[in-house]
C-alpha cells in the first residue's frame, strides 16, 4: 500500500511517499481501508520530534511509528477475533495511529460510526480536534448554559469545533481570530467575533466564565484578567514553551499550581481518545448541532505539502489528506 512515512525528524522535507505492507490486525483490533486523515498539531509534533521533552514518548532518535496522521475516517476491512461490535464494511472514524496509508490498523474502542450526515472528509477533520474541544469544554470548563465562553484560535481545526460545542452547550460564545475570519466565525455560531489584531481582549474591561486557549501563545497573567474571578481557563496547546518543553509546564504544570492560591481555576489538557467521548461527539454531529470544517483537502502523495500550509497557520478548519 501507499503511505506517508518518515526515518528521521525534521521539516516536512522528511515525509516520503512510499510503498509499505499493510499492516497486520490484533486481536482487539480494526484494520480501516482509509479515505481520509486528518492533518493537525500532533502530525508536526511527531514529525519534528519537538518539544523535546516529548521525546521518551515518540522515539528518542527517530519516530517510533514511520507512518504520520492519527485522524482517520474510512471503512472497515478486517477486524479481531475479540472485536464485536465492528463489522467489515462499517464506515467508521476515530484514531488510527498511522493514518496517512491506503489502511491503518486502530483499537477497536477507538472508532466509532462514522456519521451519516458528514463526508469522509468532514468525518477526518472530527476526532482529535473535537473530542479535544469536547474534552475543554465539559470536562475541564465545567461550561453550563448561560455562561460566557471566549475560544481564542476559534478558526482552527479545534478552535471551530469549541465554537459549536459551547453554543450546544447553551453558552454564550465569543470567538478570537484574525480580520478575515470574522464572517466565518459568525456562521458557526460565534455570537460575537474579537479581531486581536485590534483589540485587547485581556485588557481586563470583559470578562468571560471559561476561555479555551488554543493559541497558547499569551502568558498566564494575561489571560487571567480576562477571567471573572471563579473563571477557568483551559490550555489546549501552543508554542509558548519554545523547542524544549512547548507549552507543557505553562498549561500542565504553572496553571494548575497557581490554580492553588487563586479563584479561578487555570488547566492545561491533552489530548486523550475515548471512544464513549467520540460517541458524544458523533451524537452532537448527528444532532446537526455541530459540523466539522474542512478547510483544504490534499491527496495523499501531496501529504508534504500539507503539513507546509498547516505549519504556516491561520487556517481555517482543519486540513484533510485523502486516500
């Protein structure tokens, strides 16, 4: 089969297209014919192998698994002897740990049906980037109807889908993005739209009950003055710690000490996959309450490229490879 796959870490330079076997299927496992895979974060992540405090995890000197992408929607080709609840020819999405292939092989509690009402491709944009917002908002915002919530990176892959979640929530949701998102951010249910690149939201006159940060590129102290005193910041991810530590000791680590001598409660989140969270996910898309958005779609042998525009920012939705 073809695939995405990489030796070394580095620039998207590292990524070839190659021929690769299909790999083999666990007993608890689901062997996925792909259609399409998500391109997000974590694709650069373990591309380049920073931060490098991450590395114990992905692979000290090279990536421990060659094939990129984790986001995955296609149908099912094989499954385990202990899988049940999974048949071949189920179109499914979930996360498939190398995603950008003709197949890849995903645990069985990591899938589930595939929406009716969503394409291939909006079903790829959805899992990691939503159960992430998912996960912010219920989880760790605690969001209840009525209450304030500013997203900040509100166009991105999980910035859009907090957007959509809060609103499901009953919220009222504010959302922070450049100049040219502003009409994009209203269509999905933004109530209002902050153009940062005019306003200091954290300047302290407004203030909101849950902000989800998926920029990650303000200081702590900054974003507190645009909490109400019981407020809760959520740290989703970013580039504030540099190429050694990214921003883990600002959300995962600072946040929740300072959290001990202050009001407001500061959390940082990583990204988990569950599936009883992706069935809540794929419960809201039915719903219609929520719709993943593709921004761009490459093919698979343009996966490179891909990741180029992602590292580039300000994209709208998230980037799709298709197979």
């Amino acid at each position: 089969m073809k695939a995405i796959v990489q030796d070394r870490y580095g620039s998207a330079d590292v990524l070839e297209f190659q021929d690769i076997e299909v790999p083999a299927v666990g007993d608890d496992q689901v062997l996925v014919q792909v259609r399409a895979a998500g391109a997000g974060p974590d694709v650069w992540h373990v591309m380049t192998g920073m931060p490098y405090i991450a590395r114990p995890a992905l692979g000290l000197r090279r990536p421990k698994l060659r094939v990129r992408g984790w986001d995955v929607a296609g149908t099912v080709e094989a499954v385990g002897s202990k899988v049940t609840d999974l048949h071949v020819g189920d179109d499914v999405m979930g996360a498939g740990e190398g995603s950008f292939a003709g197949f890849t092989v995903a645990s069985a509690d990591k899938l589930v049906p595939k929406p009716s009402r969503l394409s291939f491709e909006e079903a790829a944009a959805a899992p990691v980037s939503g159960v992430t917002a998912l996960r912010a908002l219920r989880d760790e915002g605690r969001v209840r109807p009525g209450q304030r919530v500013l997203v900040i990176g509100a166009s991105g892959g999980v910035g859009s889908l907090a957007v959509q979640i809060a609103r499901a929530f009953g919220a009222h949701v504010t959302g922070v993005a450049g100049t040219s998102k502003a009409e994009f951010l209203r269509s999905i249910g933004a109530d209002e739209v902050i153009d940062y690149t005019r306003e200091d939201f954290t300047d302290g006159t407004r203030r909101w009950d849950v902000i989800v940060d998926t920029a990650g590129r303000r200081p702590l102290r900054q974003l507190r003055r645009a909490l109400t005193r019981k407020g809760t910041l959520v740290v989703v991810g970013g580039d504030g710690g540099g190429r050694w530590t990214g921003g883990f000791f600002r959300g995962i680590l600072r946040g929740p000490l300072l959290s001990l001598f202050v009001g407001q409660r500061l959390r940082g989140l990583a990204t988990k996959i569950q599936q009883d969270d992706l069935r809540a996910l794929a419960e809201l898309i039915e719903e219609g309450k929520v719709t993943p958005v593709v921004g761009r779609t490459y093919p698979l042998i343009e996966a490179a490229d891909a990741v180029r525009e992602l590292e580039r920012g300000h994209v709208r939705g998230k980037i799709v490879v298709t197979v």
